[in-house]
C-alpha cells in the first residue's frame, strides 16, 4: 500500500506543475489527476486508465504524466484529443 501511496503522490504533483487540465479516465469515471482524493480511490484498483490532457503545456504534460505512471508500474494511455 506504501507504493499506491507514493504513486497517488507523484502523480498529482506532477500534474499539479502545469496548468493544462488533467483528467484521468478509468472505466466510466474520470478523475481530476490534481486530486489526491480522487486518484487514491481510482489507482488502488488496478486496471487500464486513460489520460485526457488539454491546456497550454499540454505536450509537456504529457510527457511527465507518462514518465510518472511508468516509473509506478501502472498502465495508463494517451487519449486521441
């Protein structure tokens, strides 16, 4: 649980560092990723999300969004905008 913990973290932090909106999508639910409220409930059930990532810095975004959920071992997907 530790690691679910440390992911929930890095996750939104790192999103939390660009101002493009950041939606997390796992099944039917989509989750603000600069919620850690939100991500604690989603992340721990495993699974396949898809990332929904518009704004500004977007492609920076993600960039680092994706760095950070493969460092955690989680599978995650771009969405086609």
């Amino acid at each position: 649980m530790a690691s679910a913990n440390a992911a929930v973290v890095e996750i939104s932090q790192t999103a939390n560092k660009f101002t493009a909106s950041i939606v997390l999508q796992y099944e039917n639910k989509y989750i603000d990723v600069k919620s850690i409220l939100g991500l604690f409930t989603s992340l721990l059930n495993g699974g396949t999300y898809e990332l929904h990532i518009h704004g500004p810095d977007a492609e920076e975004a993600k960039k680092a969004m994706l760095e950070v959920f493969q460092k955690h071992n989680l599978q995650v997907t771009l969405a086609d905008n």
